[in-house]
C-alpha cells in the first residue's frame, strides 16, 4: 500500500516537471526552479527504484534521462548568466525539455509495466 503512494508522488513531481519544463525554462530564474523540481524528482526516483527493486536496464535509462535532464538544466542557467550566450541557453533549455519528456514517457512505459 506504501509504495503505491511512492508512484503516486513520482507521477505527480513528473507532472509538475513537465508543466514548469514548459512554462518557467525559458529564463535564468526559470532554470533555478528546474533545476530544484528536477532535484526532487530524481530524488523520489531513487526511493521508487529502491521501493520496487527493478530488475529492468530501461530504469537504469529513465534515472540517466532525469539527471542529464537536470544537467542541461544547470548548465543553461550557468551560460545564460554570460552575455552573448543566451542562445546556447535558450538551447540547452529545450534539451533539458525534450529529456524531461522523453524521460516522462519512459516512465509512463515503466509504472504501466510495473501495474499489471
């Protein structure tokens, strides 16, 4: 019963990734909020894979997508502080938003594997 609340959690903190990936990734103070919400996530993602144990390499995967996720999002911030590079900001912070769905994806593939 406890783990179920675990999913549930780590759908929720996903969901929440992906609405402020959409809507706050766009500028320096934006990235910041990424990159704590990206944080969490990978930090609920841990006790998840601890919880269920998974034997699977695709959640090896999903935890690589979630911190090189939070990674572009780092990085982002750091260049978009530098004049000139807001461009290569701009693009680490979609990076970071393709991750963070195709991360969000693989996860929905995982919970329906681990549901049935």
């Amino acid at each position: 019963m406890t783990s179920q609340y675990i999913l549930d959690a780590h759908f929720i903190v996903a969901a929440l990734v992906i609405i402020c990936a959409v809507v706050f990734s766009w500028n320096t103070m934006g990235r910041r909020v990424m990159v704590a919400v990206t944080g969490l996530q990978v930090l609920v993602g841990l006790v998840v894979a601890g919880v269920f144990h998974p034997a699977s390499s695709l959640i090896w995967l999903h935890l690589t997508g979630a911190l090189a996720a939070m990674v572009a999002y780092i990085f982002a911030r750091r260049i978009g502080e530098q004049p000139g590079k807001g461009a290569l900001a701009l693009a680490l912070s979609l990076l970071g938003l393709v991750l963070a769905v195709g991360t969000f994806a693989l996860g929905m593939t995982l919970a329906r594997g681990s549901m049935s």
